[in-house]
C-alpha cells in the first residue's frame, strides 16, 4: 500500500467527490448551531441534519467535506492505541440525488483505485444489513459489492446493531449502513467476522443509506428524500492505510511528539506509561487547542463545553507531570498542532495567542494545587487503607471498604480543582471507586453553580424545529442586533443553546450589563417584534452577503451560496434556519438572566410569553 499523510487523503478525498459534481464545503464549528441536547459536533452529519429532512441546501445537493469533530464519552479511554476526543470525518453526502447503486461502486472505486487508496480487492470485507423483524435483509447493497468487485465470502450479513445508523438523538433520520474493512491478518476461526475482536478486521469507510426519520414515539416514517451520508475517521483511515498500530503514529502527532520528548527527556514508547502519558497529553492538547480556537471558541469554566475544556486541559498537566513535562508547556506542544493544520482551518492561526493565553492561565492554575491535591488523594487512600487493615484484624470477614467518600471528593474538586473523573481515574488506577452519588450531595449543599459531568445530561441529538424553538431562534437574531446597537458594534455571537422553552445566547464583552442596557435591550427586541417585520430568507454568495452586510463567519474558500436572513435593515444574518415568518408571531421577549460565561464571555437567558 501507499504512504499517506493527513494532507494528502484530504486532498485525495474531496478531490475524487468534487469531480463527480460534489461541492466542498467547509467545516462546521465545533460548537453545535441552536442545539441543545449536545455539547459539541459529534459527527460528519451532524451540521447537515436540516438538509437531511429535506431543507434545500445553499451548495446543492451533492456536497463532501471534512468536519471536525468531538467525542468525550470515551476520555477516561484515551491513552490506548485509537481513542481520542478529537477526529476530523471525511464524508460526501446525497440530499435526495444518488443512492446505494452509485455509492458503493464509488467506494469500492476510492478504496481500490490506483489513483486513489489502491488497496487490494482480496484485502477488504463489507459488512451490509442483515435484516430483522422491521425490514428485509439489504441484499441489493450485497450484490452492489459484489459486482464492483468483492469476493461473496468476504461480504457479511450482519444484524441490526452492527449496520443500522441510528439518528444523533432519539429523534431525527436513520436507515441501514454498509462498513467497509481493511483484512489485516488471516481469521482467528471459521466464525470470525468484522465484528470480531481479533483485529484481522480493520474499520476504514461507512455508507449510511437513510430512508427514515425516527419519530418521538419510536415509530418511523418515511423521509421525504432518500440520502447517503459517509464517514471516513481522518485518523483511522491513516492509520490503517499505513499499517500502523496506533493514531498516534501517524504524520499527525509526529511534530508535536518531537516537542514533548524535547521537553521532557522522555522517548515516545520507551514503556507502557510513558507511552499513555504522551498519547494523554497529545489528544488533550489538540482537542483544547481547537475547542479554544474554534470559531465560536470556548474557555474553560466550571459548565458545559467550558467544564469538558477544563477536565481536559487539567487532565493532560496530571499526565504531563508523570513524564516531567515542565509547567508552561502545553502552549508550546500546542503551537506544533497550529503549524500541522492552520493551512486547513485557519482560524488556529488567527486565534493562536488566545489559545497560548487560555492554556496557559489553566495549566498555571491548576499546577498551584496539583501537587496539594495529589497528596490530599492519598491521605483518602491511606485513611481507606488503615481502616481496611484495621477492620480485618478484628474481623477475618470484614469485607474492605474500596470507595473515597463524596465529601472527600468534592474538597478535592472544591479545594484543589480536580474535576470529579479526575478523582475517579486515580481512584480507579488504585482499585477504589467514588461515591458519585454523595459528591453530588456535596455539591448541592454548598450550592455551587457549576454542573459536574455536564455532558451526562445530554444524549446525542440534534435540535427540532417545533414553533416555540424557531420562535426562540428568531429571537437570537434580533437580540444579536440590539446588543450590538445597546452595547458595541464589537459584540458577537459567541455560542447559543435553545429548547422550545427558553434561548441561551453568549457573547464577548468584558463586564456585566447594567440594568439600564438589559430594559434598553429588552424594549428595543420588544419594538421589533411589535413592529411585525417579515422575516426574508434570501441565497446569496459569500461575497454578495459581506457586501451587504449580513453577519456571520466568512472563511469559506470554496465561495458556496449562503441563505441569509434579514429583519427589515435592522437584523442581517448568514443562517440556516428555520425562522418565523415573521416578527409579530414572536410574542413579548423577556430577558431572565444575565451572567459571565467564561473570561470575556457574558451569557444571556430569555424567554417568549404570550400574555
């Protein structure tokens, strides 16, 4: 097989969609648009799921891209060979054009093509949909395989927990999927198949076939277009066509290991420890180096993205310390990760002194108190271990007692800034747990603000589009304007999160809002919506809405048509959408709460009434 870097599958990638009439689109934030049931962009879909139900999509119907991604239900995994928080997904997608009979010989022509991956015919297995209760077994996708060119008995019917894509959330599209695999080595035994854990089966490629929106009730219907919507994980892929072991071995890390063993002495898999410390700090710094720098960048702060940016941050200066990674070091590994993908995502370059700043300031504060709590944890420990010993001389069945209490925990979350799974991970390095239960309790009595393990209350899902929740978003759009005419023309939207009850809408400025500019924002929304403006949704290019005026973020360099919506000349912005259709349906606009969210970020809650 070939060698390959992350720049040139990328460029390989769009280049063979784009030529068969695909537009490249760029990548979508890291911070979901209006989406409050999950923290960040967890998937290649995610951004589109609006043009997968049906909505017309600026760029047409034949769209690839790379997106940048973020998972944090596995980060306790990360220091393995393949897990990481952050991944870019290579994907092309279908919004009601082509179906399983051009998408599977175009996959099997990428991955088998000389000019493309050139990996061997007899060297990949497919899995397909093999059928249940609800729907029959995808023989058409089978045959699809095997006509391109796969042998029959390297193509697998496999059920539904392996090649169904489920949607996001507990709502939204779905339907059947074929995976498609790499053959590392010859099967363990006749039963062996891609779901085996033998690893002679290598997951490289995914088409998803979606036929179906899954309803609230759990019942499906229909969609109103058929899609395809693919997945390639950047990392795996290079990884697997590469014939290495690990993610970490790949162009991607190399600079930045370069930096961490110039830092510390160490060698990059001198021992198993070593080696999980520099794949800790490796992950952590290049998930923080783009949450932080990303368009609608986040700091660390004790809710929501900021807590998951903290826990990371906080965890990679724990595993530093392991490998004698001074302090103020994260900012220098960080600034490797700026120089691999700036040419790609150029808002790294332009946020990189904000990104050196914000590392800099958590890894300072959190060294302060790194040392105390690590000795706090093991005074938990020892206490533990004493009354263990104790208990069992005068009782040979004393069962010993394996969990740090949940008041212990959260002093060393309140006193030392160690993020509860931090306390769990070294408790569990120990053979201890933690009392979760009675932390939160703790918690509660001393009414802290800040919501522990915020990403638990989230399942993945996706934004729906009910009256009160286009209301809402309409909303934000109008206060956007009256912040910029009440506060500064400077202020920008910074992220925002709304449910069909309530809108959450942050932005940069550097103090609290008096109460005087919260009632000028308040009655100047309230004039707005009294005035009952049409909402106008207009296609335009990049260029055409910068000249007009629209706000929004203009780094496309692909030159995609947009859809812009302006509120009279009062609002104007690149969205998309949905919206009321216009001002008046809106009701009476009441802001609840005004708060920080962060260094330089204030947040805003606000709700509609109808009295």
């Amino acid at each position: 097989m070939k060698e390959y870097t992350s720049e040139s599958l990328r460029e390989m990638y769009l280049g063979f969609f784009k030529a068969r009439g695909h537009k490249v689109i760029p990548s979508a934030s890291l911070i979901p648009e209006n989406d409050p049931t999950v923290l960040f962009t967890t998937a290649g879909m995610h951004p589109l799921v609006p043009y997968l139900l049906g909505e017309k999509h600026p760029a047409g119907n034949r769209l690839t891209d790379v997106q940048k991604c973020v998972r944090t239900g596995d980060i306790d995994d990360v220091g393995d060979e393949r897990h990481c928080t952050f991944f870019e997904m290579l994907g092309n997608w279908s919004l009601g054009d082509y179906f399983k009979k051009e998408m599977i010989p175009w996959s099997y022509e990428f991955l088998t093509g000389e000019n493309y991956l050139g990996i061997p015919s007899d060297k990949l297995a497919v899995t397909v949909f093999g059928g249940d209760e609800t729907l029959p077994r995808d023989d058409e996708a089978a045959e699809l395989w095997e006509k391109a060119g796969i042998k029959k008995e390297n193509i697998y019917f496999m059920p539904r927990e392996n090649n169904w894509w489920g949607p996001a959330g507990l709502t939204g599209p779905c339907g059947t999927d074929t995976e498609m695999f790499v053959i590392r080595k010859p099967k363990c035994g006749p039963n062996c198949n891609p779901d085996c854990s033998c690893g002679a089966f290598l997951e490289i490629w995914n088409d998803v076939f979606m036929r179906f929106n899954k309803q609230a009730d759990g019942s499906y219907t229909e969609l109103r277009q058929k899609n395809v919507d693919t997945g390639m994980g950047l990392e795996r892929a290079l990884c697997v066509l590469n014939g290495k072991s690990s993610v970490y071995e790949t162009d991607i890390f190399e600079k930045a290991i370069q930096k961490i063993s110039e830092l510390t002495g160490r060698a990059y898999g001198a021992d198993e420890e070593t080696t999980r410390a520099f794949r800790v700090v490796l992950d952590h710094v290049r998930t923080a180096t783009f949450m932080i720098g990303d368009e609608k960048g986040i700091v660390p702060s004790n809710t929501d993205q900021g807590y998951i940016l903290r826990r990371i941050i906080r965890r990679a200066v724990r595993y530093g310390r392991k490998i004698d990674l001074p302090e103020g070091s994260l900012a220098k590994v960080a600034e490797t990760f700026i120089e691999k993908y700036s040419a790609v995502y150029p808002e790294l370059e332009t946020n990189r002194a904000k990104i050196f700043e914000e590392l800099d300031k958590e890894e300072a504060k959190f060294s302060k108190t790194l040392q105390q709590g690590l000795k706090e944890f093991e005074k938990c420990i020892g206490g533990l271990e004493r009354k263990n010993a104790f208990m069992a001389s005068k009782d040979p069945s004393y069962v010993p007692e394996k969990v740090i209490g949940g008041k212990q925990a959260f002093h060393l979350y309140d006193t030392y800034g160690f993020p509860v799974e931090i306390t769990s991970e070294m408790a569990k390095e120990r053979g201890y747990g933690v009392d979760l239960d009675g932390y939160k309790a703790a918690f509660e009595e001393h009414q802290s603000k800040s919501k522990a393990g915020s990403e638990q209350k989230f399942a993945c899902g996706l934004a729906d589009h009910k009256e009160e929740t286009t209301h809402l978003h309409t909303a934000t759009h109008l206060l956007h304007a009256a912040l910029k005419k009440v506060l500064s023309e400077d202020v920008n939207q910074k992220g925002s999160n709304i449910t069909e009850e309530r809108l959450r809408f942050d932005f940069n400025f550097p103090r609290p809002m008096t109460q005087e500019e919260i009632q000028k924002v308040e009655a100047l929304v309230n004039e707005k919506i009294s005035e009952n403006i049409p909402v106008v949704m207009r296609e335009l290019s990049l260029e055409e809405a910068k000249r007009e005026g629209f706000t929004g973020l203009f780094e496309n360099k692909y030159g995609e048509r947009v859809k812009t919506y302006s509120v009279g000349d009062f609002s104007k912005e690149i969205c998309g959408g949905p919206h009321a259709a216009s001002t008046g349906e809106l009701g009476t606009f009441k802001i609840v709460k005004e708060q920080s969210s962060g260094a330089g970020i204030r947040r805003i809650k606000a709700i509609l009434t109808h009295e």
